[in-house]
C-alpha cells in the first residue's frame, strides 16, 4: 500500500466572513487490468472552499500516472500546496465572488423522506384534509382509487390521538 500524500486545510477571513479550505489528493482506484495495461489514471488534487459550511467553489487538476515513486509522491505535495495557496490568495483578492456565489437551497420534509430506501411515494396533506399535494409525479393506481379512505383513516387518527397535533 502507498502513502498518500498530506492534503492541506486553512482558512480565508474577509469581511466577516471565514471561508474554509481544504485541499486533498484523491486517488482512483487501481485494478489489476489498469496494472497490466499500465493506464495513467493516478487522481487528483482537489481543493474545496466552504462558506457558512455550504461548498461554494471547487478547483480539480487530473493528475496522470500513480504515486509509486518518491520524485512523483514529492510533486504531487508541492502541486497540492501551490494549488491551495493560489486559491486563498484568489479569495483574498475577489471575495464577493465566492459570497454572491451562495444560494440556499430549501429541502422540504416530503423531500427528505422520499430519498429513504423502501419509499416509493410521498403525499403532502394540510391539516384541514382537504388539500393533497402528490410528490412524485405519478401515483400508483391503488392510492389514487383509496384516496377518500386513505383521508378518512388521517381524520380518524388525528381525532383519537395527539397526533398532527
């Protein structure tokens, strides 16, 4: 196995903001065809800034041939540090850039659990039962021709119990 080399972590503060750096040396993984064919896929260095703890901007550089030997392993390290330092030194010089860069993205909770295993669709109702919002694009047949039950079951349960409460 082959030491990887060290990856790089800093931070830029400018106008009260603190953007985060982290600079690292991925590898691709290497088979034994890749061997044999002696194809030159080694990685690459990618450096990641993060503002208020969301990715806002990312530099890749493809690297070919692996780390095998010592003079390559010691490039690599000096191409990670120069790679790092010039983009601190491009966010110190232009950090509206990266700040206008930052959009929210919203994640609704019917978002949240349709990406579980074992969900296959997710159906948004208000609090009176009177509005159904379907998150997927096509219902199933069965839930459609229950829909009315399905609503009955809803208002039974949040009269019984606490629940929706």
């Amino acid at each position: 196995m082959h030491k990887a080399p060290a990856g790089l972590t800093s931070s830029v503060k400018v106008d009260d903001k603190t953007f985060i750096l982290q600079t690292e040396f991925l590898t691709a993984p290497k088979s034994k065809k890749d061997v044999e064919d002696k194809l030159s896929s080694g990685g690459k260095i990618v450096t990641s800034v993060a503002v208020d703890g969301q990715i806002v901007h990312k530099v890749e550089k493809v690297l070919h041939g692996f780390v095998e030997s010592s003079e390559l392993f010691s490039s690599i390290e000096t191409t990670i540090k120069k790679q790092h330092i010039s983009v601190a030194r491009l966010i110190a010089s232009r950090p509206r850039e990266f700040i206008n860069s930052v959009s929210e993205i919203k994640i609704s909770p019917a978002d949240r659990l349709g990406v579980i295993p074992g969900v296959a669709d997710v159906i948004e109702i208000d609090k009176e039962f009177s509005q159904i919002r379907l998150q997927q694009h096509k219902l199933q047949r069965p839930v459609i021709e229950n829909m009315e039950k399905i609503r009955n079951l809803l208002v039974a349960i949040s009269q019984n119990t606490r629940l929706g409460r």
